[in-house]
C-alpha cells in the first residue's frame, strides 16, 4: 500500500466550510438584537396619532380639509371604519411625498414605522370581514 499523497477533497472542503460558517457565526453581536430583562429600549414605539398630529393634521384638518382630507377627525382605533383613506395615507407616507417639501417631516424611520402600523391595522381589519349589519 503506497501513500501518493492525495487527500479525499470531500472532507477536506466539509471541514473549510464548517470552519467558516463557524467563524462567521461567532462573529455576529446578537446583543443589539437581544433586549435584556429590566432594560429600556432606546427609543420608544412610534405613535402612529402623535405623528400625524405633528406632521399631517397641521394642513389635514376639520377646518382646513387640505385634498378634501380631514385626519383629526378619522379614528385609528377603528381602521375598517375608513380603509380606502388609510390605504390613501400609507401610499403617501410610503412614497414619503407627504409633508410637501419645504415643511417639517418625520425621519425614514418613522415613516417606515407609522406606515406599517397603519397598514397592519387596516390589514387586521380587512381580515376580520365585515361587521355584520344591525337589523
């Protein structure tokens, strides 16, 4: 039996890709990912009201009804109340189109924030169905 020298590649590239899988998982901080107990986010939940009321009631109010939109006045606890005007909110805020330029707004992610509240709101709506009629 005569050794020629050659080494099988199969276990050779099996133990080089587990090395480096490996080594790329002990590299990853999952610390930032992980909130430890009695810890306090950094920064707190994006209020879905508290930033329409900053940025949008301003020009889409009762009395102004900028775009014939009046937001103070539609209820976000109750979504399905007025899907299609949501729906019309989340594509502008999506778009980040509204406040025109030239007015204060929010940062990206707010907008991501507030945008996919709302449209999980409406969504979770949509799935309950209708509400069924009173007689």
């Amino acid at each position: 039996m005569s050794f020629s020298g050659h080494v099988p590649r199969g276990p050779v590239f099996a133990l080089i890709v587990g090395a480096w899988i490996a080594c790329v998982f002990s590299s990853v901080r999952t610390s930032a990912l992980q909130t430890q107990p009695g810890s306090v986010p950094t920064q707190a939940p994006v209020s879905a009201r508290a930033t329409l009321d900053k940025y949008c009631v301003t020009c889409h109010n009762q009395k102004l009804r900028t775009a014939g939109l009046a937001l103070d006045t539609l209820d976000l606890t109750n979504p399905g109340a007025n899907p299609e005007v949501w729906e019309k909110v989340i594509a502008k805020l999506q778009q980040g189109s509204m406040p025109p330029a030239g007015r204060p707004r929010p940062d990206a992610a707010t907008y991501h924030a507030v945008a996919a509240s709302l449209e999980d709101d409406v969504d979770r709506e949509d799935r309950r169905g209708p509400s069924p009629q009173p007689r």
